[in-house]
C-alpha cells in the first residue's frame, strides 16, 4: 500500500452518471485484479477518499470508474486531465484465481461489473463467459471491453431496452448447464449476490464462487469498522481489509 500524489490523465463520461478516470502515478505499483484504491476528490473540504476498485493497471497509469452517488464523485467528475489528486493503493484481498480454473463464469451487476473487467482482461489463458445486468441501455458500459476479453458473452437489462428482459443471475443461471464453469466470480449489489446464493443453492451448483462485496467505507484499511459485514460462522469481517473478496458461502449476504 503506497500513498501517492498522481496526475488525472483522462476523466470522462461513459454511460448515464457513469464515469471512467485514468489517474498517472509517480511510480508504477503492482496490483492485483479485484483491488481497491482511495483517491481524494480534490476539494479540501471532503477529507475523506473515496474507494473505487481498479478497473485497469498499465504501467504507471491506472484505471477505474464511479457512478454519479454525492459531493464527492460530483466533484471528481470535474476533474481535468493534469490536476493533482491524491491516491492510496493497492487495498484489499482480489481474486485469487487458482491455475485449474480454465473456465470462468463472470457475473456482475451495474457498477459491479467494473472491477470483473479487471479479471477478464488481466488473467490470460481462461475462457471466460460473462453475464452483464444493467438498468436499461443507458446505464450499460464497458461492454465491447467485456466482449472483447470474453469466448461468451450475454448482456441482459430490467427493462430489455438492450439485449433480453431480465438479469445477470438468471441468464447466468439459464445456461449453467452448458458452461459448467471451473469457477464464479461476481460483484453487484446485494440483492444480486444474494439472489445468485439462493439460486446456486436451490440448484445443487457446488461451484467455488468468488463475490466483490460493495459496501461503504471510510478510511479503507480496516480501521474505522465502518464496512463491517457478518460471515457464516457468526464472526465479523471488515470488507476493506479481510475482503472485499469472499468465497460466497463465507459471508452472509
């Protein structure tokens, strides 16, 4: 973990609300698909960092995106390419994605599907298939990136306004049978990892699945309890600092 000063190299809107930032650092840091960093907003007044997960790492410039939510991602949206911010990374436990893995099956949801980009593109020599949920198509984004890295992929939205009427787990889910998938890595919001529980419960799938769990944070590195969240055998875990990756049956969702 490096506290560094870097320079917005490329800041823009991809989607409704949705932005991507590429950030150029001083030195180049390694990071690991499905980690984290804080950056500040660039107004003194928001002392606290904003976590994001890394999206992309090449060199010394790193990438991720934010969703449109307060002051501060309002604030880092009007930041321009050479302005000077302030960036803590790399945090958190990502994917660990064990070599036997061949075929991946990737779920994500909405602003979930950020840091999967990062498995997809950074983890060579799998065969991934992937399963997008969006709002509706003005929401969607970073699909021809997905398709790209992905043997397969399916985009579905809850108003079918881009591809059909319905969501990642259930067209995950659809077509199980015919992917029979090494591994699951997922990130969406709570209501979708917890629906893909239920439904690879009911089903019998013994899967290892791998979730990202989104939740708030304040000082990103464990200390302020703000991200706690309760696993399966009763004890806490701080999600900044055991997670944000989970074996899904870890954690209660």
């Amino acid at each position: 973990m490096k506290e560094l000063s870097c320079k917005v190299k490329h800041n823009a809107k991809i989607a409704n609300g949705i932005y991507a930032m590429t950030v150029t650092l001083p030195e180049e840091v390694h990071t690991a698909c499905g980690q984290f960093l804080n950056i500040s907003t660039g107004n003194p007044a928001h002392l606290l960092k904003r976590p994001f997960g890394i999206m992309r790492s090449s060199g010394t410039n790193v990438t991720f995106c934010y969703q449109l939510k307060g002051e501060g991602t309002r604030l880092l949206s009007q930041a321009k390419p050479g302005d000077g911010l302030h960036v803590t990374l790399p945090l958190g436990n990502g994917f660990q994605i064990p070599e036997s893995a061949k075929k991946i099956a990737v779920i994500g949801g909405g602003v979930g599907v950020f840091p999967l980009l990062s498995v997809v593109e950074g983890v060579k020599g799998r065969e991934y298939y992937t399963y997008l949920g969006f709002r509706s198509a003005e929401y969607s984004c970073l699909v021809g990136e997905f398709a790209a890295a992905s043997k397969r992929l399916s985009v579905v939205t809850d108003d079918g306004s881009l591809g059909k009427k319905s969501n990642a787990v259930s067209a995950f889910i659809e077509e199980y049978a015919s992917v029979l998938p090494d591994l699951i890595v997922s990130c969406g919001p709570p209501v979708m990892l917890r629906a893909l529980k239920e439904r690879l419960k009911e089903r019998g799938i013994t899967t290892p699945c791998l979730v990202s769990l989104e939740e708030r944070m304040g000082c990103g590195i464990g200390a302020c309890l703000v991200c706690v969240c309760k696993k399966s055998d009763g004890s806490n875990a701080r999600v900044c600092k055991d997670g944000p990756v989970f074996d899904i049956n870890e954690v209660e969702l």
